[in-house]
C-alpha cells in the first residue's frame, strides 16, 4: 500500500476556509503528480480547504478516483478506514498541521515531528508491505513555506 499524507494547500487566514491563490497553485500541483499513480481512494477532513485541496485530483480522475470525508480532527476514524483498504491500494489522506503526525504514526510510520502553521508543502508518502511494515519518504512539493 502506499499512502501520500499532507496537509491541506495553503488557506486564507481565518475565519475563511478556503484556499488561497498560492494554495491552489499547490492542488493544482498535487493533481499532476498523482494523477498517473495510481490513485484510486482520498480522505479528507470536513474542512473546505481540505476538500479543495483534492478538488484538481479528482477532475483530473473523475470516475477513477473515490474521494471520502472523514470528520475534522478524526484520526482514529482515518487510520480504519486506510487499514481497510486492500494492501495495493494506492491512496491520499489530506488532514492538518495537527493530524497528519498522528496518522502516519497510526498508521505505523515514524513521527515526523510539528508542522508550522505556516508550511504547506510537506508531503510524506508512507510505503507499507504485505508484513505491515512502513517505510515513511519525506518531500517537499510546490513553493516552499
């Protein structure tokens, strides 16, 4: 299995949920790396930034790719539903500054330590085979934060 785990594009500041012009740039940028992985399922929190983040991805797949919402803040609930998955699957999780560390532990990969507020280019992708082991790859992708 191979999962990508970020945190959503860059957002307006609050109380806007939304994607800022550079954080679209950065969507637009996630859709064309992952659209010939393979991807076939994505996880994203409840918020719109989230969702936005998968928008260029899921045009660029349509059909091809399943795109689910799992509750803001839900890590747990994440973590099941990737465990569920059949062990070939490829798979995105968008989370936040404060889920993605806890996912990818959940998920059995290596704490990866805070994420600033202001970094949104930080893309782990975690390598897990058949015996449940993971292998976590650290990147980064877009303008650096």
């Amino acid at each position: 299995m191979i999962i990508f785990v970020l945190r959503h594009a860059d957002r307006q500041p609050a109380p806007d949920d939304d994607l800022t012009l550079a954080g679209q740039e950065r969507a637009e940028l996630l859709a064309s790396m992952l659209a010939g992985s393979g991807i076939s399922t994505a996880y994203h929190s409840g918020a719109v930034r989230a969702r936005r983040t998968l928008e260029p991805l899921k045009r660029k797949l349509g059909d091809a790719l399943t795109v689910e919402t799992i509750g803001s803040g839900d890590v747990q609930r994440t973590v099941a539903a990737v465990k569920a998955r059949p062990i070939g699957d490829i798979i995105a999780v968008v989370g936040h500054s404060d889920t993605v560390g806890p996912i990818i532990e959940g998920l059995g990969g290596e704490p990866i330590g805070p994420i600033a507020p202001n970094e949104f280019d930080k893309l782990f992708v975690l390598f897990i085979d058949p015996a449940d082991t993971a292998t976590l790859l650290k990147l980064r992708y877009g303008t650096a934060t």
